[in-house]
C-alpha cells in the first residue's frame, strides 16, 4: 500500500513513525545522500524537488512530510493519532501541525544551511535561526506545563511525534530542545515508545537514542 523513500533521520522521520504506529504494511526505499541518489534522474521522475520523504499511496508519489502524516491519520482514523474531523480538538491539531510546519521546521533550515541564498550573511542567518528556534521552544514548554503532557493534552498524538523530530534535530544545537523540562519530559515518554526504537532500527540511527 505504501512505499517511503527517505533518507535516515531526516523530515521523512515523523512520516516513518506515523506508519509504525498505525501498524500498516509498507516498504522502505533509502535515498543516499552521499552518493547525490536524492538528484539522480529516477528520483526526480517521482520528487522533482530531490528531497525526502516520498511516500507512494496506492502507486502515486507524494511529498512534504506533515502533509504525508495528516493524510496518514486520516486514512488511519482508528488509529488515533489526531482528533477526528469536526471534534472540538480538530482545530488546536492543525493548528500545532502548521505551527511546527511553518514556523519552527524553517529555520532549522536556516541552522543547518545559513549560507544557502546569502552566503555573506550565513552566520548572521544562522544565529537568527538560533534565536528564533530557541523561542519556539519556550513558548512549547510554556503550553506543556499548563495544557500538557502532551500537545493537545493528555494523549499522544501526530503533532508529539512531530515536534519530537525536531527535537531530535537540535541535539546538537547549543541549547538543545531536551535544555527545557516539559519538553525533555515529553521526548523521554515518546522516546520510550515501541515505534521508536523500531524506527532507529530500521534508519540505522545511533544518536539521541
């Protein structure tokens, strides 16, 4: 039914959980980055953009990763990873989805690549994205330690799942997301998960088991 074209620990990694916790078969397809696989001529045919994830439903490629997990919790309702269609949460889901989506998954672009579109202001660019990141962070742990344990309350769901990838993401920042306690407290819970050590099985992961 699925096929998930990634690259280990990168934005496919919210994707991947969300197949291994809705327990769906699907096949796992690697694309090296070292060997430039992302640009060659057969996976353009399927991503033109040369990024990761490509998740194939039912023979057809899409991409963007929080768009691939939306449409997995819902073609997977009973699965339970985000409230249903028309329930009073559904609304503070999408919200969380695009917050994590369009403003914080950004600028770790802008981290990790600062010299990208102006390479005379790359460190200028990157200290931003440090500012901005770590401000995310705040105002998350802010909404754990009143709304939590987790995002949208005391449930697990999508929007933990993916604001786990980008923790993971920071491990190595100066001030990592786990540096403020709701948010450490969340990422041990899901850490603990079953699906997330399958996941570093499978990805070949190590860092920030």
């Amino acid at each position: 039914m699925y096929t998930l074209y990634f690259s280990p620990g990168s934005a496919n990694l919210v994707v991947h959980l969300a197949l291994l916790e809705i327990g769906v078969p699907y096949t796992l397809k690697r694309i090296d980055f070292d060997k430039d696989e992302q640009h060659s001529p057969a996976y353009l045919a399927i991503n033109p953009h040369g990024v990761v994830p490509t998740l194939v439903v039912d023979g057809v490629p899409h991409s963007e990763a929080a768009a691939l997990a939306m449409l997995l919790t819902e073609r997977h309702p009973d699965a339970g990873l985000a409230p249903p269609l028309g329930s009073a949460q559904r609304a503070d889901f999408l919200q969380w989805m695009f917050y994590l989506a369009n403003t914080l998954q950004p600028q770790f672009r802008q981290w990790f690549f600062p010299g990208d579109h102006l390479p005379e202001a790359a460190e200028t660019i990157k200290q931003a994205a440090r500012i901005g990141i770590e401000k995310c962070w705040a105002y998350i742990d802010a909404h754990l330690a009143q709304h939590g344990p987790h995002l949208l309350g005391a449930q697990h769901g999508l929007v933990d799942f993916y604001a786990l990838m980008l923790m993971r993401w920071s491990r190595n920042m100066p001030k990592p997301a786990t540096n403020w306690p709701q948010l450490a407290a969340l990422a041990s819970a899901l850490k603990a998960r079953p699906s997330w050590k399958r996941l570093y099985e499978l990805e070949g992961l190590t860092e920030w088991p």
